[in-house]
C-alpha cells in the first residue's frame, strides 16, 4: 500500500472489501480524504462489535485524513433491516436525541473535533432526511435503483429466503443511506465510506448513486466480522454485551473483558483495537504459558485507556488486584458495584436473588435463579447452592462487606450499614 491509511489497515486486519483498492490507495497516497462512517442511535450506547469503526476514525485521523462521524437520526426513524430477521422498534424523536447525546461521547474519547481541515465533523443525516419532498425524492433518485438488483441484497435475500416479512418501511433504508454519501459527497467532498461487511450492499448503492448523479468516482470498504477464535460473536458474552459507556458497563468490568481475551486472539486484538506498535505486538502475540497473562493485561490496558481514558486503568489494575486478595479491607476500596444494606432490612432478611439483581449483576431475579442452578453464583467465593438464601446481620459477621460474584468476571459488594 503506497497510503499510509491503508497500509495501517491493511497490516492490522481491517481490510475486508473494497470497491478499487488500488485506485483508493493511489488517491489517498496524493494527500487527505474526507471519510464517513455512519451509525444509527439505536442505544445509548455503542457495544464493543462497533470498537471496529471507531477504532478505524482513529486512524483515519491519524494518518492526516478528514472523518466524518455521521450519526444516523433519520435513518434510525426508519430502522436497518440488515442482519435482522424482525423490524427494529422504532424510537420516537425525543428517544433518538437522547442515544444521539450519549453516543456522542465515546467519540469524544478517540478523536479530535473542530474546524480544522483534518478535525472530525460530527454530523446527523436527519439534517438532510427530514426535509426530503418525497415525491421529488422519488423523481430524482428512484430510477437509478432497480428492484431488481434491491432483491439480490443480501440483507433483502436473508429475510425473504427465511419467509420474514420485510415492511415496505426498512425497504427505503438502503435508498437513504445511498443518499447519504451524494449529500456528504456534495457538502464535504466526501470520496470513501467504510462500514462493517454486513454493509456492503448498502455501500455499494452509494458509491452508484453518486456516480450516476455527480459523474464521480467513490470508493468503498468494508471491515471483517470480528469474532473470537471459539467462534463467538465480537461484543457478546454470557452476562450481556459489551457496552462502552461507563454507566451500563463499568470500567473495571471493561479491563476484565479484555483480560480474559482467549490466548489464540491476543495478537488479532492487540491489532485492531489498541495503538501499540506492531512491533511491540509482534514481541506479545509469541508469548505462551503464563507470559501470556501479561500481554492480556497490556491488551486490557490499551483497549480501556482508549475509551475510559489512563486513570480508569490504574482504577482496574487496582481493583483486580484487591479482589483477588480477597481481604476486608482491599474490598472496602475497590470500585465495584456496591449495595448497603440498612439494620432494618437485615433484621427482615434480603433474598439473594433481590441482591444479585439490585446490585446489576443480572438483570432480573430470574436470571439469578438460572445463575445459581448453573453454578455461577458465588458468596465470598464459595459458591451458591441455596436460591431460597437470605442475607441477615449475621450474615456480616465477622465482616461488614460480603463479595458476590456472577460468572469470574462480574463482582459486587454488599455492605452492611452501622447506625451509631
């Protein structure tokens, strides 16, 4: 690669398709590019699947390139139909405006915003969407997209193939975001959009569109599908996703995420989602036995530095390393989730499955009872046989904060109030 973007992507693993590689390659090696990516504000929050993307601005930045964040809030109103096999709830204005406000942030985190000519742009394509005369929309647009071709999509071919119905509704969305790269294309000269594989359809209908209206040539690229080496979809566990914001998934609970990585996918991650050197990589990713436990801290290191920022990792390391201590006094300082419990309520007696689910480590008293059939529950590290367990003053004695666990990644402390 003669472009020191692509040769960056193309080293670490980000590179799965792309419309002209070489003609983009040459391009970009002439000087900065404007980018998009875009992403609906469908959550408050952005799981750890979409790191991939922002991971991809980051550099995108770094290497002298204009990005351009687009955040979907009309094309949200209309819902992707790709990789469903149902139609996605649709969220009024007021609940897109709040996932817009929150997503925002992690953004924030990775890249630099300003006026500048390499400053990333953060833009909502309801600017544009919602002002669209649907007839005239029609007239200008719909003869460059063919039934046709819309059925051969392979999001469109899925859900018919599996007799789901498709509403005419979700039909229009890859019309809108063809439309999306013409506009961004016209206002910021716009000449490459990236997206995840499962975007490749919809990529390519803008990449035509601008081509047949603006007789200009685009390009597109897609990322691969990350999964884990046991096959596990990127962004899920048994606890739930992978949230990025702070406030659904703590910082510490990240940090673990990343250190219990499995030993085959160290390198692979180390690539795509810290900033490490490859040289440094290459000298991690060859470790085995136990030296392979240090490259994971160092994964779990830059991956959270990278979206909760340097002192939420010291708060990590920190944590971890009281917790696995286990002494009273260790577990009175960490940052974990944490629940008081009051004399009264102890004197009453608190169900355990009350505790799991008020403290978040699961998100309801069934999920708890599902927990300790499984095996999962633990109290103090002992683990949990009796569903039907109450916690009393007793229970705190000789100690005043109890360690419960879900799983060996999620932790909680229950504390017992003192009335003096």
């Amino acid at each position: 690669m003669k472009s020191e973007f692509l040769a960056i992507l193309n080293d670490r693993g980000f590179v799965h398709q792309a419309t002209d590689l070489e003609a983009l390659d040459s391009r970009m090696a002439e000087g900065s590019v404007a980018a998009y990516i875009g992403f609906d504000a469908t959550a408050t929050s952005f799981h750890v699947g979409s790191l991939i993307q922002i991971m991809v601005l980051y550099w995108l930045q770094q290497t002298g390139n204009h990005p351009l964040v687009l955040i979907g809030g009309g094309t949200t109103k209309i819902g992707d139909p790709t990789g469903k096999d149902e139609s996605r709830k649709l969220l009024n204005d007021e609940e897109i405006e709040k996932n817009i406000t929150s997503l925002s942030r992690v953004f924030e985190q990775a890249l630099v915003f300003g006026k500048g000519p390499k400053d990333a742009i953060l833009l909502n394509n309801a600017d544009w969407l919602d002002g669209i005369n649907y007839s005239t929309f029609l007239r200008e647009y719909g003869t460059h997209f063919t039934i046709n071709r819309m059925l051969s999509f392979e999001s469109v071919r899925l859900r018919l193939e599996r007799e789901h119905p498709m509403t005419f509704l979700e039909f229009n969305y890859m019309l809108l975001q063809a439309y999306d790269f013409l506009e961004l294309y016209k206002r910021y000269d716009c000449l490459l959009q990236i997206g995840g594989s499962d975007q490749w359809g919809n990529i390519i209908n803008g990449v035509e569109l601008v081509r047949r209206v603006a007789h200009k040539t685009v390009f597109g690229l897609t990322t691969p599908l990350i999964t884990t080496s046991s096959g596990a979809k990127m962004g899920k566990t048994s606890q739930g996703a992978v949230w990025l914001n702070a406030d659904l998934l703590s910082p510490y609970d990240y940090w673990q995420f990343w250190r219990n990585t499995e030993d085959q996918d160290v390198g692979r991650f180390l690539k795509l989602f810290t900033t490490l050197s490859l040289d440094e990589i290459k000298r991690l990713e060859v470790l085995e036995g136990a030296e392979i436990n240090e490259a994971k801290k160092v994964l779990a290191d830059a991956a959270t530095a990278f979206i909760h920022g340097e002192e939420a990792v010291k708060e990590a390391r920190a944590t971890a390393q009281k917790l696995f201590e286990s002494s009273e006094a260790n577990l009175e300082e960490a940052s974990l989730p944490t629940l008081s419990l009051s004399e009264i309520e102890l004197e009453k007696g608190v169900s355990i499955l009350d505790i799991f689910h008020r403290l978040g480590l699961t998100a309801s008293k069934g999920e708890a009872r599902r927990l300790i059939e499984a095996g999962g529950a633990r109290l103090n590290d002992i683990p949990i046989k009796d569903e039907l367990l109450t916690l009393t003053a007793t229970s705190f004695e000789p100690e005043t904060t109890l360690k419960l666990s879900a799983g060996k990644k999620r932790h909680g402390l229950v504390k017992k109030l003192i009335n003096f």
